[in-house]
C-alpha cells in the first residue's frame, strides 16, 4: 500500500467509529473473527486498545496477518485496517486508480 492509498483511506476513516475493542485480556480467537467479519462486511475498520500500550503495533500487526489485511494506521489508542472485498460487485471502497498504481 503506498502513501497515496493510505492517505486516501485515513481520511475515509476519520468518521468511523470503532467496532472491534481489545481489552486487558488481548487478542484470542474471537477478536480475530470479530475483526474478520468486520472487514468483510464494511471493509475499513477502526479497532480500539483499552491496553497494551506498548504492545499495539505488535499487536495490530498480527491481527493484520491473521485477517489478511493492512493496518492503514495506528493513531493514539486506535488502529484502522483496511481489507478491500475480491469481488468487485461487493466493494464499498473504491480506490481511484491513478492512486493504485503510484
């Protein structure tokens, strides 16, 4: 993903609020489905930390392996993926192509 797409896609995130939350006790299997079917459903999700300050980027990293997705950013307590749908028919987020292919 090149800047120009990430940059594109903070800004269609900046009005979304977070829909996966991570508690004290971490990432286990159900916050990995969570996360998956979010992204499934509206492609570009907000996840919020409650913890593990020091551990977020580790964290979201992993969680974007697992999902097969890209962490777009990860602001404060708050970190934004992004997994655009295969089908194009069901996309909701349409990256312009002169954007793509910077």
């Amino acid at each position: 993903m090149n800047s120009h797409v990430r940059n594109f896609l903070r800004q269609r995130a900046h009005e979304l609020q977070p829909v996966v939350m991570i508690g004290q006790l971490g990432v286990d299997g159900r916050i990995v489905r969570a996360l998956d079917e979010a992204l499934t459903s509206h492609e570009l999700v907000k996840v919020r930390f409650q913890a593990h300050e020091d551990e977020r980027r580790a964290i979201a990293s992993d969680l974007a392996e697992a999902t097969r997705a890209e962490v777009v950013s990860i602001i404060g307590h708050v970190a934004t993926f992004f997994r655009q749908n295969p089908d194009q028919e069901h996309q909701l987020i349409h990256i312009p192509k002169h954007m793509r292919s910077l």
